[in-house]
C-alpha cells in the first residue's frame, strides 16, 4: 500500500479504537482524561511536593476501588495504560522521576 492510502487508514483506525475505549469504559475514559491532564499541566515542582506528601498515608477508598477494579478486569486495565503510560512517563522523566 502507499502512504497515500495508508496513512488515513491509519487515522481511521485510531479514531475507531479511541472512541471505542470511551464507549466500553466511559467511567475510565474520564479518569484517564483527569489523569493524562495533571500531568500534562502541573510542573514537576508540584509533581515532587505531591509525591513526597502522599508518602506514608493510605490511598483515598474510591482509588483502592478503582485499582481493584483494574486488577480484576485486564482488558480494563490495558486500555487505562494504553492511555495514560505516555503521557505520564514522559512527564515524570522530564521531572527526572525516571531515569
């Protein structure tokens, strides 16, 4: 195939997958929405300080919930990774995060 072709069967495709993701999970669909946007608007100072202050203390129920969740249903899970692990790794290794 050309690029000619291929390259709007590409989209097309994209398009597709990412409007099914919200109609089989719209819930998660928001949450990832949420999460991709903290990212992608705090700075890494304030990444830091929120880090550091959530050491040591227990997660909020409705997030243990949602892991829970996640943990059950693996198709679930791998459409929130799918969404969210770009943008928030290439946060946290601009904020030296990561190596």
């Amino acid at each position: 195939m050309n690029n000619r072709v291929l390259l709007p069967l590409m989209a097309s495709a994209i398009l597709l997958a990412s409007s099914a993701f919200a109609q089989q999970y719209p819930m998660l669909d928001a949450v990832a929405n949420r999460v991709v946007q903290k990212y992608q608007t705090s700075s890494c100072e304030q990444l830091w300080q929120e880090r550091a202050a959530k050491q040591g203390h227990p997660r909020p129920q409705a997030e243990e919930n949602a892991i829970q969740v996640m943990r059950n249903e693996p198709q679930m899970r791998a459409a929130f990774i799918d969404r969210v692990a770009a943008p928030v790794a290439n946060k946290m290794f601009e904020c030296g995060m990561i190596p």
